[in-house]
C-alpha cells in the first residue's frame, strides 16, 4: 500500500535580509585598531633594531 501526501502550496520564498550597514562607532573602533596596531609594529620594529620609516638607511662606504 502506498501513501500519497497531497502537494503544499508553494510558499512566498523570504526576501533576503538587507546587509549591515557600519555605524560610526565600528569605524572609529576600526580606525583605532589599525593605528594602534601600526604603532606597535613600529614600536616594536625599533626596540629590535630594525630602522622605522622615519630613520635614514646608513650610507655603505665607498671605495
């Protein structure tokens, strides 16, 4: 014996969900982030020897 379902109208599919929009807040925060982390790279590049951008790269001797 066999059992048929009956067929379910087909049902509006659900419209997507509009994106996030960033807030203010998220791109301060963002902002924050990078320049903090730019400074610590830098910090850290000069404590281990390493010249920063801002230093001049020592000239070789010349023969």
């Amino acid at each position: 014996m066999t059992t048929t379902v009956p067929a379910l109208p087909a049902a509006d599919p659900a419209p997507p969900p509009l994106p996030r929009t960033p807030r203010r807040g998220d791109r301060v925060a963002l902002a924050l982030l990078l320049a903090g982390t730019a400074a610590l790279y830098l910090w850290d590049l000069g404590a281990s020897g390493w010249p920063t951008p801002s230093t001049p790269l020592p000239r070789r001797p010349g023969p």
